[in-house]
C-alpha cells in the first residue's frame, strides 16, 4: 500500500455518493464520503463487508473513489492530501 492512501472494503449504508449521478448506486469512480460516525461505521462493517479494522476510524468523515462494486460491497480508495 503506497504512503498516503488506504483501500477498504465497505457495506453502502457506510457510504454518501457525492458525484452526480441518476441513481442510488456507486458506478467506478464515484466519488464518496465515509459517515464520519465510528461507531455506525464499526456496526455496520459486519464481515460480510470485509470486516471492521481500526484504519477504518482515520477514515471516518472523508471523501474516496469508488474502485470496485461486488455484492452490496463497495471498495473504496482514500487519498490522504496531506501526504
């Protein structure tokens, strides 16, 4: 994993959808925003949605673009600007 970024593997209910687009769904690229409620975020990671990790916290509250859609699982790419 490079310096500065993080990938995770989170149920929709984790995700807003912030780019424009027709409907409920996270297309490839759409850019997200993470709930920045931790303990939501943590409830609602059940292993289905590849689990709960503690990196996940760091990324309550900020905006990623979507990689991957897979059964109800939505991979996202966050970028730290900070980095």
């Amino acid at each position: 994993m490079d310096q500065g970024k993080c990938h995770f593997q989170l149920s929709v209910q984790c995700l807003r959808i912030l780019s424009a687009c027709s409907s409920f769904r996270f297309p490839k690229y759409s850019v997200v925003e993470i709930i920045d409620d931790s303990d939501k975020l943590k409830a609602l990671q059940t292993s289905d949605h590849g689990g709960f990790n503690n990196k996940m916290i760091l990324a309550c509250g900020i905006r990623g673009i979507v990689n991957k859609v897979k059964s109800g699982s939505v991979c996202v790419e966050c970028v730290n600007g900070d980095e």
